[in-house]
C-alpha cells in the first residue's frame, strides 16, 4: 500500500531514515562497529576486494570502493558484471569477491559470484533478498535490511547499499588497524546523523516540485561530481533516464573538458554536485567552465554560487558522507517530480523490469 504517497518511488525515498535505522542496529558502539554475520579477523586475510554488481548497485559498489581503500587501505576494484563474466579476467586468489544486488537474482551478478567461486575465490553477497540465489551461492552475506522495495527504481535499496558499505569499510580498517581512535569515532558519529540527513525536509520536496517544471525539455541532462559524488553523480543521471525517458548522463567533473563539454549549450542542464566537504574548488572550476560555454547550471550545494542558473541549496556538513546521503535525496526527488510532471509512471517505467534475471 501505498500510504498517502503518490507513488511507490516516492514513499520508498521517504522510508530511507527507518532502512538506515534498521541497518545500524545493534551494529554501533562507541568506538567500533561490529557485524555479527562474521568476525573482523575474517576481513584481515584477504589482500584486495573486488565488486562486482549491475545497474544502481553497480553504482554503490563504485561508492563502496572510495570508502574501503579510504578506510580501510585495501585494494578495491570494480567490476560491471556482465563485462567482468565474458573478459576472462585475471582474479587475485587473496582477494575477497563482493556481490552487491537488491534482488540477489540478476543473471550477470549472480554468473560472476559463480565464477569467482569456481576460481577458490571467498565471497560476500550484499542483498536485500534473504533467500535469493546470491545468498545461497556465496560463502558470507550482508544482508541489505532495506525492506521490500517495489518501485522498479531503486532508491532505498541503494542508501541501504551504501550504508552497509560504509559499515564494512570501518570494520574492515579495524581488522588492519589502519584507523586511529579519533578518526573512527568521527565515522560512527557521521552514521548516526545520516538518520537525520535522509529525512525528506518538505521546503525541499516543494522547492524541487516546482523546479521541475523548467527542465522537461531541452537536449540532456549531465550530472557531474567528484570523488564520492561521482557515482552518486551516476547514480543522479540513471534515477533520471529510467523513470523520466529524458537523455541524462553522470561524469566525473574532471573529465568534461575532455569531450562532453562540445556540447555545452544553454540546452544542456548541468547538475553540478558541488560538495563543500570534497574537492570544492576544483569542481567550481568545472562548473565555470562550463557556464562560460553557455550550459545551463543547476548547481546542488550549501554555497552561493553566482554562476548557478537555479541553486539548490543544501545543508552544511563537515562530512563528506553527510554530504552523499544529503544530496542523494535531491537527486532522486528531482527525478521523481521530473518524471510526474511528463505524466509518467515512475514506478513501472516503460521497457524495464524490477530484477534482471536473464542476460
Ligand atoms: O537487483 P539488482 O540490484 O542486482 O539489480 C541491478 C539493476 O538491474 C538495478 O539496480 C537497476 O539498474 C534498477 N532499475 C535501478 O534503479
């Protein structure tokens, strides 16, 4: 049921504080994080992690990547499964194997946990669905917590990625004590104020309803971001293509110069994820690049910013997580009213299906 909301989309966007609640239970102490589901020593065996999902999940994984070399100092590498299975590719038998997926089912993923298997490999599988194939094939889990997840776009599936990621990069720097004290506290304070972060603010919601009405034209849509903020910058970009059938694309701010800039017009909206915790300066300096071809700017950020065509204005946060879970919202808020407005059903996207289960 639906509950008041429009949709089902917009009432899973709304449930992200209780789905980061329900993953932080039991799982914070002051100083450390535990998971009951295997002890630390296990994570200190293996000399890299490897990740390897499809879609929006593929997206957390590459999230999941800062945050475990970040924290953790180990060796991360990404891997979208259905290019990984056919490559051929040369595995480190050291390493730990992670599937990410809402479902647990999707061909592609559950193809490469079989085969980093069949290579001797020890795998992770971080689903949302507790009796799915990926569960049963691989040799730990992480279950998701995220509750089950109706609209075919993912949302809180993706927080729910994210943050369990999160959890398992501090506990992993915590077997390989490459953390001190300080800094590890800091992290567990950060997690628990996401609860409050996610929590839709309804200036917000309205401010992006009517916002939304300006961009249902033009010739495409580019998100662009930094650091963590590009995946989320991905993630922004397919949120909007799926559901609104508008051409949207996420890039690595630094690399607009080296191509996508050509088509810079007043046509092209930007959605510049300008976080002030991470690399500010150098994405301003994307940005103005840009506004200086004539792109048009939305720009997300706690700053003013005199270039901005429309200015989203968030909240300040020291904390570059803080910051990702912040505007992870607006991004899939923009989408949504996006979406309603062109008249579409945003939680049966045309030509998409909620679990991918054939090549
Ligand atoms: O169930 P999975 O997480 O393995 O699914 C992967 C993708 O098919 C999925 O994330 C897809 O991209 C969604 N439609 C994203 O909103």
């Amino acid at each position: 049921r639906k509950e008041g909301f429009r949709y089902f989309m917009e009432k899973e966007i709304y449930e992200q504080p209780q789905v980061l609640a329900d993953i932080l239970t039991g799982r914070l102490r002051d100083e450390a994080v535990t998971l009951d589901e295997f002890p630390s020593a296990w994570l200190a065996n293996f000399s890299s992690v490897t990740l390897c999902a499809c879609g929006t999940s593929y997206h957390a994984a590459l999230a999941g990547s800062y945050l475990l070399e970040r924290l953790a100092r180990v060796p991360a590498k990404v891997e979208i499964a259905s290019e990984f299975r056919y490559r051929d590719p040369v595995l480190d038998p050291r390493g730990l194997f992670v599937v990410i997926s809402q479902s647990g089912e999707t061909a592609d993923t559950l193809e490469a946990l079989k085969l980093a298997k069949a290579q001797g490999l020890a795998t992770l599988a971080l689903c949302n669905v507790d009796n799915s194939s990926m569960v049963r094939e691989a040799s730990q889990t992480l279950l998701l917590r995220a509750g089950i997840e109706k609209g075919v776009a993912s949302t809180k599936a993706f927080s729910a990625q994210v943050m369990t990621l999160w959890l398992l990069a501090l506990y992993w720097a915590q077997s390989r004590d490459t953390l001190d004290t300080a800094r590890r506290v800091e992290e567990i304070a950060a997690m628990r104020r996401t609860l409050d972060v996610v929590r839709v603010q309804k200036p917000v919601h309205e401010r992006l309803h009517r916002l939304s009405k300006r961009y249902l034209h033009g010739h495409g849509f580019f998100f662009i971001g930094r650091d963590l903020f590009y995946p989320l910058a991905l993630e922004g970009a397919l949120k909007l293509k799926e559901i609104s059938y508008l051409h949207a694309e996420g890039y690595p701010a630094g690399e607009m110069k080296h191509g996508p800039i050509a088509l810079a017009d007043a046509e092209l909206f930007t959605i510049a994820l300008m976080a002030r915790s991470t690399l500010y300066d150098k994405i301003k300096s994307n940005v103005e690049e840009l506004s200086a071809r004539d792109a048009t700017i939305i720009a997300i950020s706690t700053e003013d910013f005199e270039l901005a065509d429309d200015l989203i204005r968030i909240r300040a946060f020291e904390h570059p997580m803080l910051e990702f879970f912040e505007m992870l919202v607006v991004v899939q808020l923009l989408a949504m009213e996006i979406a309603i407005r062109l008249g579409n059903d945003v939680d049966m996207p045309r030509n998409l299906a909620k679990s991918v289960t054939v090549e």
